[in-house]
C-alpha cells in the first residue's frame, strides 16, 4: 500500500495533497499494491468522496477533537501510529508549509529516511526511486531509501490529478492516541489572512513582482493582471518582502515558497539564483524587464523589454480581450 497524507484547509482537501494521492495511484498501480488516503481532524469522514476521486481504494479515517487544530506532535504522533499499524510502502506528503512541518516529524519518529520536495516519482526493481531538485534547481538528485516507510514530500503543481478514478471505496475508521505529543503545543488562535487571495503554491498563474515596482502601490498592476487569470495569485521577490511592500506569504524563492505554475510572470524581478530556485520549474515563463541582460532573461520563455509601468497595463488589457474572446 502506498498512502498519501490529505492537508484540509477550510473544511476542503488541499489541491496538492490530492495530487500527492493521484500519484500514489499511478505508481501503486504499477507495483501491484493499494493507493490509500489518511484523513485527520475532529470531522473529517465527509471527505472521503474527494480521496476517492484522486485515487485512493481505501480511505483511514482518523478523528479526535484534539485533531481540530493543526498540532505538528499530536499530528505525527497519529501518523506514525498509522504508519507502525498499517505498514505502509510509501507515505507521500504535499510539500507545503504543513507537509514540510510534518513529515520529517513523522519520518523521525518511524526511523525512516525521507526526500524532500520530489518532482518526480519512479518505480525500479520493485520500489519507489525519487528525484529531486538540489543546488538551487541547477541538477536533479535521483534517491532510493532504504528504510521502511518511504516517506516523501512532493511539490505541488507538478503531479497531474488523477482523473474521477472512482465514486466509492473502502472506509477505514481508526482511533489512534497522540498520548502526550498535544500538550507540548496548542493553537490557540489561527488568524486569517483578510484578502482571502489562492496561495502561490497553488496558482495556475503567478504574477510577481521585484524591486523594480518602486513601492508597495505598484502591486495593484500586479493584482489586475492576475485577476484575468480563473486561479491566479500575486507573488514577490525577496527584495520587494523585505521591503515591506508585501506580505512574506507572497514570497517565491529559496526563503520563501516553491511554485510551480503553469504560467509565472515576473514583474522587475532580476532574477537573483534564490528566486529562480523557486520558480524555475514552472511550465511558462514570462520577464518583463527592462534590462535585457538582466539574469530572468536567461530562463524566460517569452522576455519583454520595457518600461513596466506603460507594459504591464498594456498587456492586461490585451489578456482581458484575449480571454473574453
């Protein structure tokens, strides 16, 4: 059995966990074993459905009130308590804030080895072989783990979800204690953020801004582009963060978040090695600089020179006739 960790987030299954699903789907199915969906919280049977959808033959159902809240020990207390249980081969995570919270905790507790924000996932000689990006997205590192579980984060917006794979399945209803691990941290207030905007980690479409906007006002040109987009976000470089032009929620690069869009535009960006670490592996990439040698240039699919100010709005308004049409 391959199981995958399902992140909820307002009552909803995150997009990556169900990608990270999908794929344990497809490399279960070439190893002749179940692909199976670990859902954890206070409510969360009437998930069960979605898991389905992407993959999964068999749904675990974990639930506790003291699970209502994220708490990354009562978390990895009761997937490794899953894991010693169920003895599963593989336990996929999605690679975002959470998932790189809690899989080196549960890898730890398990004594197993881990790899880390995988692009893509392979079967060899009867076991999972990973890939990885290392040297900030300049080389690939191809890994097998030896231990038992193979624990794994995968990036989102790289695996594609399966296809409707099925309406129904097996429902397995688990009670697994998190003993102590939950008195040694409690959420006591989860603040949210008011612009309700996607996360960048999720986008189909990033439009990211740098240095070169000038000032936090800039970022509304930023925010018009993306609005043309059905799943848009607006991200920034580390220049524009430290500034205090933007949210650090917004920040793509190696001290920010990894995405991985099918369109990432980027707005006076230079394109120091940090940043393209993060974004480099998106499918389209956009520039618009008016440095020609600036270094996003060289990784760019599409590079325009120019004044930002006269062509991002330019170019906003002929995406809004594009797509109407």
């Amino acid at each position: 059995m391959i199981a995958a960790f399902l992140e909820i987030r307002d009552g909803k299954v995150k997009k990556g966990s169900l990608e990270a699903l999908s794929e344990a789907g497809r490399r279960a199915g070439e190893l002749g074993v179940a692909a199976a969906a670990v859902l954890a919280g206070a409510a969360v049977a009437d998930l069960a459905p979605a898991a389905f959808a992407a993959g999964a033959a068999k749904v675990y159902i974990i639930e506790d009130p003291g699970l209502a809240a994220y708490s990354s020990q009562a978390y990895a207390a009761v997937l490794a308590g899953f894991a010693e249980k169920e003895k599963p081969l593989g336990l996929l995570f999605a690679a975002t804030a959470m998932g790189k919270d809690l899989a080196p905790r549960v890898a730890a507790r398990l004594g197993a080895a881990m790899a880390s924000d995988c692009t893509k996932i392979a079967v060899a000689d009867g076991t999972l072989v990973f890939t990885r990006p290392i040297y900030a997205g300049k080389a690939f590192l191809t890994l097998r783990l030896e231990s038992s579980p193979l624990v794994a984060t995968l990036r989102p917006n790289i695996f594609p979800l399966a296809e409707a794979a099925q309406a129904q399945g097996e429902v397995v209803k688990m009670t697994i204690a998190a003993g102590d691990a939950a008195a040694k941290g409690r959420v006591v207030e989860v603040i949210k953020e008011e612009s309700g905007e996607i996360d960048v980690t999720e986008a189909d479409v990033v439009v990211s801004g740098g240095r070169g906007l000038k000032g936090p006002e800039a970022f509304s040109l930023l925010r018009d582009m993306a609005a043309v987009f059905p799943r848009a976000a607006v991200g920034a470089s580390r220049s524009a963060v430290d500034s205090g032009w933007i949210g650090h929620q917004h920040q793509v690069g190696q001290t920010g978040k990894t995405v991985s869009p099918n369109l990432y535009v980027a707005v006076g960006i230079s394109g120091a090695i940090q940043h393209l670490a993060g974004m480099s592996s998106s499918k389209v990439i956009v520039a618009v600089n008016k440095d020609p040698e600036a270094p996003i240039m060289k990784v760019a699919d599409y590079g325009v020179v120019g004044d930002l100010f006269e062509v991002v709005p330019k170019l906003t308004e002929e995406l809004k006739k594009a797509l109407k049409d």
